[in-house]
C-alpha cells in the first residue's frame, strides 16, 4: 500500500504547486506591465523634451542668423584709434632681469615651499583649502 501513499501526497502537492506557479505568474505579469507602462511614459516623456530641444535649437539658429546679419549690415564708420602696442616679451624679459632677485638663499633642503600660502586666508576661488 506504499503506493497509495505517493500517488496522495502526489494528489495533494500538485494542484498548490500549480497555485503557487499561477499566483507568482500573474505577480510577476502585473509588475512587467506596471515597468512597461513606466518605460513608455518615460519615453514620451524624453519624446516631448527632445521636440522642445529641437525646437528650442532652430530658434536660436534663426536668431543667431539674423543677428549675423544684422551686424554685416551695421555702417562702418571712422576707424577708431589705434591701440597701443603692449610691450613686447623682450622688453618685459628684461625687465624682470634686471629686477632684483625675490630670495636671497636657496630654498631649504633644495625643495620649494610646498605649504598653501595663507595669503588669502578666507579661502579661494577654488574652495577651502
């Protein structure tokens, strides 16, 4: 009679496995739809942002045309002065040359200062430091 034993148990598990498959089956289908549903919602969505952008685009292209245009077509008048010539690499060369040297001494042990310099103390352009 060991046979009817299994073909019970058998006759017992098989239909809450099949429960337990479909339950799990319509879960898993529910949120593959609610992730689908996301994704095209969030495609429109970059569909729309990309229109506007394109849009956006061939408006300034349009505005930076006629603004071209419109400086092309300004009336040239008087030649303004001439500006003066900055001074050459040379003559600043020399200058710095001939300037009296900022350190007497070599740095100690041969190696520059390599701690910040509390010049500013309130922090820099580039943060805190």
């Amino acid at each position: 009679m060991q046979l009817d034993h299994h073909w019970f148990v058998f006759a017992l598990v098989l239909p809450i496995a099949l429960l337990q498959w479909w339950a799990t089956r319509e879960i898993h289908r529910k949120r593959l739809a609610a992730l689908q549903a996301r994704h095209v919602k969030a495609q429109q969505s970059a569909d729309v942002l990309l229109q506007q952008s394109r849009q956006q685009n061939t408006q300034l292209q349009l505005e930076l045309a006629a603004a071209r245009l419109a400086v092309k077509r300004l009336p040239r008048g008087e030649p303004s002065a001439p500006r003066p010539n900055p001074p050459s690499r040379d003559t600043l060369m020399r200058i710095l040359d001939e300037a009296p040297a900022a350190r007497h001494r070599p740095p100690p042990d041969g190696f520059a200062e390599t701690m910040p310099s509390m010049q500013f103390p309130h922090g820099s352009a580039f943060g805190a430091l």
